[in-house]
C-alpha cells in the first residue's frame, strides 16, 4: 500500500468518524421526541415505507408505528455501539501511521477544510448575487 492510499485510506476513516457522531445525535435527536409521545394523550408517530400510505389502512398504520417505535431503542443502542467500534477501528488504524504521516494527513485536511470553505463562500456569493441582495 503507498501513502496516498494510506492518506485517502485514513481521511475516509477520519470523515467516517466526523459523520457517525453526528448522526447518533440526530437519531437520538428525532428519537426524544418519539419518547414523549408515549403520553396518553399523544398517538406514537412514525415512518411508513415508500408508498405504503396509499395502501394500509388506518389501524395498519397505528400498529405499524407501534412496531417501530418498539424497535426504536434496539437500533439506538446499536448504533451507539456501532459509532463506539468505528471510533476504535479509526483509532488503531491511526496508531499504524507515522508521525510524518499523521502530520501531513493533519496538513490534507486542513487544506481539504479551507478548499470547503472557499466553495462555500464562493457558492453563497453567487447565490446572493442572483437574488439581487
């Protein structure tokens, strides 16, 4: 394996571990407000597959979120352990590389970052020049 694909190798890892954390949150997120709506006077809410809606019933429906919402924990759980192994692999998988090596991977990514920013700027400036502002 040469260093560009130890680099391209460990900055997909490292993008993997940036990624995860942040969809744990939103999960745990969208799912807090599942877990108040377990109150009596509240009907548990959630997700039908694609074009489902137009083919179950209402009472379908309600025993479908039911089944979902049982689920809901389960697959919180596994993702949090999930996101716990990924952060592991990326750690061991950082500790193979050198101190040259995590350096310069440092470097690619703050170059990486600040291209990022530039296209962003860039892309809200030409936004703001079509609406006239």
């Amino acid at each position: 394996m040469n260093l560009k694909s130890i680099v391209l190798t460990s900055l997909g890892l490292l993008a993997l571990l940036v990624a995860i954390p942040a969809i744990t949150t939103l999960s745990a997120q969208e799912a807090a407000p599942s877990a108040s709506s377990t109150a009596p006077n509240k009907e548990i809410r959630g997700r039908l597959p694609a074009h489902w809606n137009d083919i179950v019933t209402e009472d379908q429906k309600k025993q479908i979120y039911e089944i979902q919402h049982g689920y809901q924990a389960q697959i919180q759980k596994l993702e949090m352990e999930i996101a716990r192994l990924d952060s592991a692999m990326a750690d061991e998988v950082k500790a193979v590389l050198t101190d040259v090596q995590l350096t310069r991977l440092k470097e690619l990514i703050t170059e990486e970052e600040l291209r990022r920013k530039k296209n962003e700027a860039a892309k809200a400036a030409a936004e703001k020049a079509l609406s006239g502002s």
